[in-house]
C-alpha cells in the first residue's frame, strides 16, 4: 500500500490557483473511484482506494496549508505505519514548464516550501514525486502572488492534459514500480533549456 498525497493549501479562495494542482490530481484520483477525499484523518482529508486486482492507497489531501505539509503526511506515514518508501507526493513545479510532468525519486527541493517541510520531518527525499510544471512568473519578485494565482485561460488544456497524465503516472507507480514508470514517462526538456 502507498500514500498518495496532493499538495495544496484549503479553502475555495485557492482551489483553482497554480499551487494546489496536487489537489487538483487528488480529486481525478477519487473522481475516477467514485468517492471523495472526505474523511479527517492526521491534518488531512483522506480517502481509501480498495482496489482489487491492483494495490490499494490511501489519498490524502493535507489542510495544513503547503508550507506546512509535512506535518500532516508525517502522521499519516505513522498512522498507517507506512514507510517514505511507500509515499508518493504531487506537486506544482516553478521550474518546469506550464504542463510538463516528470516523475523523481529523491534530489533537490529546489525551494519549495511544502517539500521542504515534507523532508524536514520525514528526514530524507527518498519518496517519489510527481512534479508538474506551472511555469514562472517574468519577475522573480512576484513567485508569492504568482502561486497563488488561477491558471491562464490560454493553459487550462495544458493542465487538464497535466492533470490526467498525473493520474496515469500514479497508478503505474502503484502498479509496476518506480523504474519502470520513470521509463514509461522520460522527462521532457523545457522550452527554455
């Protein structure tokens, strides 16, 4: 069994904002088995995806806001006595391009908030992230404001696209491994590099 966990800050005010496309994936995940991320659970709404021919998963969406993040999956990985191993995390990505997805074990942080709270209380970046690309704002200033804004009108099918090749992505994790999935999914260059 693995945690699947979406990263977002709650709330309607964010729900449609650059940062919280991890709960944007949550919820297709639970769309897609016909529940709803709903029970309280460690800091965090979570539902159980019984599956029967494949592994089942716990989703969670954590509600302590992004920054905080780690609290929420730390106890989840507690509560079920699960290991970083068997977690999985999604997350927005100022480094990629708007839509981009790439599948990581481990590496660098690169600044964001919620993982680095994620790695502060788990104490390793071995777990798999799924990391999808929203772009960056043309001043390096307005990286706060810029999160925490919706999608462009122009990126919606970029994301919708995301959104669902995230899905695909977690469900060959869950069923196949790592490897084989960071094979199925190579990393796409940015248009920038």
């Amino acid at each position: 069994m693995f945690l699947v966990a979406g990263l977002g800050n709650p709330g309607s005010e964010y729900e449609k904002t650059r940062h919280n496309v991890g709960f944007m994936v949550a919820d297709q995940l639970a769309a897609m088995y016909r529940t709803k991320i709903k029970l309280v659970q460690s800091q965090a709404l979570i539902a159980k995806i019984e599956r029967v021919a494949s592994p089942s998963f716990i989703l969670a969406k954590p509600f302590t806001y992004m920054n905080l993040s780690g609290n929420s999956v730390f106890q989840l990985l507690k509560k079920f006595n699960f290991s970083p191993q068997q977690l999985i995390v999604i997350h927005d990505d100022l480094d990629l391009d708007t839509g981009n997805v790439q599948i990581k074990k481990g590496g660098s942080i690169a600044g964001h908030r919620g993982l680095r709270s994620i790695v502060e209380r788990l104490g390793t970046m071995d777990f798999i992230r799924i990391r999808i690309g929203i772009g960056r704002p043309a001043e390096k200033d307005d990286i706060v404001e810029y999160v925490l804004t919706p999608f462009r009108s122009s990126e919606r099918a970029l994301i919708e696209e995301a959104i669902a090749l995230s899905v695909n992505i977690v469900l060959d994790c869950l069923d196949y491994g790592f490897d084989y999935t960071a094979i199925k999914y190579p990393r796409k260059k940015n248009s920038t590099q």
